[in-house]
C-alpha cells in the first residue's frame, strides 16, 4: 500500500498529512473506521518507522491518516492558545482546510 492522498492543511504552505487505504477493504460502498496516528518529534517528518503502522492499519480495513508536524513549532512558548491552534488544524473537523474537515467534510 502507498498513500493514496497526501495533502496540506493550515495553509496553502503548510504542512502535508498521508492517507492510506486499502481498497478492496474499504471503498465507497462501505463505511471505514479512521485511525489517526500522531507523531511528534522536533523533525516533522513522516518516516519509514510511521509507515508501517499506517500500512497496517490499512491492511486491518482502516482509512489511516498521520499529520507531518513539528512539535518544536507548535507555539509552546506562547502557553496553551500555541498549542490549541496548531492542533486545530489537524483535529478540529469545523475548521475548513484542517486535516479531518479535509477528510470527513470535503
């Protein structure tokens, strides 16, 4: 399995996110669970390491989704609103262009 749609969220800059499915488990006549894998590290990069848990969950029958993201940037220093708006544009669904609105709303 490779990732069948990659993306970017926050902005038309900002960081990328991965799905991945299996289509003979999971299409458009059935409903799929989605398995959301956070990853942080002071890199921001999606490796070989998160592939193989979004390549297994695939292969279990999930729609898999991880968010590239520097966790060193997600604003720490100024306090909690830093880190609340960042993870907005990954999990808040109601906020257009974050990751899960990209995937459950659009």
């Amino acid at each position: 399995l490779s990732p069948v749609r990659s993306g970017q969220y926050g902005s038309s800059t900002g960081d990328c996110f991965y799905v991945y499915w299996d289509p003979e488990k999971c299409n458009m006549k059935s409903k799929c669970p989605l398995y959301v894998y956070v990853d942080g590290t002071v890199s921001g990069d999606f490796d070989d390491r998160d592939t193989v848990f979004m390549k297994e969950m695939a292969a279990r029958g999930y729609v898999a989704v991880t968010a590239d993201y520097d966790d060193a940037s997600m604003g720490y220093i100024d306090g909690c609103q830093g880190f609340e708006r960042k993870s907005q544009k990954i999990f808040d669904d109601s906020t257009v262009g974050s990751v899960l609105h990209q995937l459950c709303q659009d």
